[in-house]
C-alpha cells in the first residue's frame, strides 16, 4: 500500500543506515579523538544515498558540539 516513490525514498534512507553501520572509524590520541578515512567506500556511499556533502559528515562524525 506504499507509493512506489516512497518504497524508493524509504530502501535509500535504510541503504544508508546499513552503510553508516559499516564505517571503520581509526581511534587517535590514546582513545581521545578518531578520525573516518577520506576513502572510506561505505562513507562515500552513505553520503551518496543521502545527498550528504562528504568532507562535512567526515567531520561531524568525529566532532562534537
């Protein structure tokens, strides 16, 4: 009973959760601080499905507000 389009919209957010389930985040600083590889695939394909900028998940990811 979902609209294809919505079916669509619903597969991509999961796709991108799934992927964001699998990035390796590098611990630096004895476990104070980390870092995501810039070549990350599953960094790339979250931001890709999401229409997320790149360089600015890779930081928020590892920095708090």
């Amino acid at each position: 009973g979902v609209k294809e389009s919505h079916q669509t919209t619903i597969f991509r957010i999961i796709a991108a959760i799934l992927h964001l389930g699998n990035l390796e985040i590098q611990a630096e600083r004895d476990g104070e601080a980390c870092s995501v590889s810039s070549e990350d695939e599953h960094l790339n394909s979250f931001c890709g499905l999401l229409g997320l900028e790149h360089s600015q998940m890779q930081h928020w990811l590892c920095h708090r507000k």
